[in-house]
C-alpha cells in the first residue's frame, strides 16, 4: 500500500475548517467506541504501519494525542448515505489525503443505530487488508461524529456497474477473487460481514475492490434490509427466515455478487418483494445466453439452500472459473475515468 504509485494524490482544498470546534472532553452521553483513536498517520504521507500491516508501536505511543477537525482541510463531497457526508480531506502536517465520513448524532440517536456505527468502528479499525477499506480512527464534537477513512480514488462499484451495465467475465472473477480473500481474512478475524452488494464496494487508486461499510456486521440485517433499503436481493434463506446462521451467509452474498457483476442486476431481483423471496426460498436463476458454463457452476456451488453445503473460500479460490481468468498476479482493468 504505501509504494509511491499506490499513493492518493493531493487533492485541491476548496474549504478550510479551521473555524471548527475542538473535541469536547466529555462525551455527551454519546458512547463512543474503546477503538483506537490515536493517530495512524505518519508525516510522510504513509499510514504508520510496521512490516506485517499492525500499527508501529512507537507511533501509536508518540501520538496518542485525539484527532479533531481542525486537524484536516475539507475538500469536496465524495458522496452521501443515509445518516450524513463523506468528503475528501487531507491531515494537515502529513498532507495524507483520506475521507471523513461525518455522522449526525442526533440522527443516529434517533434512528437507534449507536450501537451499529460503535460496531463499524470497532470491526474496521483492526481489520488489515489491502481489499478492505481502512478506518484510521475518528473523533468527535457536539453534534458530529467523524470516521476518519481510507479514500477510495474510483468510488462506489455501484455507480462502476451502473455505468458499464456488466463486467466481462476476466474482471468480475478478479472482483471475486479478491472479494473471496478479504472474505477469508474476516473470518479469520471472526467477523462476518452480512452486507455484502454493491453499494458496499468501493474502488481503490489501483482500481482494487475494497469492503466498506461493517456496520451491519454483528446485527440483524434482514430488519435493515426491510425497513431501510427495502431489498432481500442479498439475504441468504436462512436469514430471511430469521434462522441462526453462521459465516456462510458471506458466501451466499458473493453468490449473487458474482452473478450481478457479470449481468448487472441481482439473480433474484423482481418488482415484488414476495416474488424475490419465493425466488431465494427455491433458488430460482435465469442466466443470460452469454454467462459461462463456469461461472454458472461457481454461482450454482454458492447459492446452495442448505449453508453447510455451500463451496468454502478456499475452494472459490481454486474453482476453475477463478483460475482461468483471474490467475494469480492478475491485476483489476483500469476503466476509463470519463467512462465511469
Ligand atoms: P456511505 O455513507 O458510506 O454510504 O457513502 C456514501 C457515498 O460516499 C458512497 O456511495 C461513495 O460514493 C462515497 N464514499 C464513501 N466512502 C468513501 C471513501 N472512503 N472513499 C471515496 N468515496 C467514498
């Protein structure tokens, strides 16, 4: 992550935020994460990391000093969700470029999410992967909480896949495959995302998948998805059906993943929400004429009822679908920017 050519470029600062205020040194009644707040950048513009990806020790001690916005120079909006802005901003002593996304308090009292951003926090903080995205930290004021992230230069696969309608096969396996090792090393970390779609990917500088948003991680998403985003399209049977489940929800999300990278709208989408159910009760696919043979078989080996029967990580890794066209060392397509 931190060769020259993987580093973000300094973005032009538009707003200056030095009129913000400093992080109170109560906490409101809002309860804040016990997740490492100190300060992960370095003054040459790379994160503080040691050899293996965990924080250089001695920098984690020389900067335990919290992080406040006037720390940063706010640049444009990079988008919005549900609960607040993402903008683009650069540490000021570092000139690190990342991507504070800025969440209402009021706002997540009110919708009685507290505990789940408390959950993204903690979760993405630990989490080291080069196809997951960073949380450095954060921080907060009166009215605002901060997440001090990793920006991601091509934003949202969503609008990518929107955009080009589908991927050909070489870059949908190499989203996969990349996709399947983040997958592995949360489990390893024993966290289960349970949220995975598009609108939950984003885009590196190398044009590499990243995983973002965990909020969901360790609650119920099947409530989310109904009174929030209105869609089953990714919910595996058992969660439908409110079952206890385990980390192969994962691979039922990648399942249709897969299937919507390569034709661009989820296996089991339909206009009526009784309609997709009854679609993932019995596994109900159409392919279009020009999805492989293989894929299809990758497809069908995730998107099995029963979760124990589904193939596992390390085995998605040496389908053949996966091997032929995303061998080892195969980098993401570099997309024409204007195209996007
Ligand atoms: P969210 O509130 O996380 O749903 O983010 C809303 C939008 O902001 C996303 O759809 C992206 O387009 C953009 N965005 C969020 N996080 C980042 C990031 N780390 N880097 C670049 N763009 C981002």
């Amino acid at each position: 992550m931190n060769t020259k050519e993987n580093k973000p470029p300094k973005p032009p600062i538009l707003v200056s935020s030095t009129s913000t205020p400093k992080i109170p040194q109560t906490t409101d009644g809002f309860k804040i994460p016990a997740a490492p707040a100190s300060r992960p950048l370095q003054a040459n513009n790379q994160v503080a990391s040691s050899s293996n990806g965990e924080p250089a020790s001695d920098v984690q001690k020389d900067n335990n000093k919290l992080w406040a916005i006037s720390d940063f120079d706010l640049g444009r909006p990079l988008g919005k969700g549900k609960f607040g802005s993402v903008y683009l901003a650069r540490e000021k002593k570092s000139h690190y470029v990342v991507a504070l996304k800025v969440l209402f308090k009021s706002q997540i009292l009110s919708s009685d999410i507290e505990h789940q951003v408390r959950r993204e926090v903690e979760i993405q903080c630990r989490l080291r992967h080069p196809n997951i995205l960073r949380m450095y930290g954060y921080f907060h004021d009166e009215r605002r909480i901060y997440l001090i992230l990793e920006y991601a230069k091509h934003g949202a696969l969503y609008r990518l896949l929107k955009a080009r309608g589908r991927f050909d096969e070489r870059t949908a396996a190499i989203y996969v495959r990349d996709l399947t090792k983040a997958l592995m090393y949360c489990h390893q970390m024993k966290v289960i995302h349970r949220d995975l779609k598009p609108e939950n990917l984003l885009i590196g500088h190398n044009w590499e998948l990243k995983i973002a948003d965990f909020g969901w991680s360790v609650h119920s998403p099947s409530s989310r998805r109904m009174t929030i985003c209105g869609t089953l399209d990714y919910l595996s049977p058992e969660m439908l059906d409110s079952k206890p489940h385990n980390y192969a929800v994962d691979l039922w999300s990648l399942g249709v993943l897969c299937y919507e990278l390569l034709v661009g709208l989820p296996p089991f989408e339909a206009k009526d929400q009784h309609v997709t159910y009854k679609k993932i009760r019995h596994v109900i696919i159409k392919y279009p004429d020009y999805v492989s043979d293989l894929a299809r078989d990758l497809i069908g080996k995730l998107l099995v009822i029963r979760p124990e029967e589904r193939l596992p990580l390390a085995k998605v890794l040496k389908h053949p679908w996966i091997m032929q066209n995303a061998p080892d060392g195969t980098k993401p397509p570099i997309f024409d920017a204007e195209q996007k």
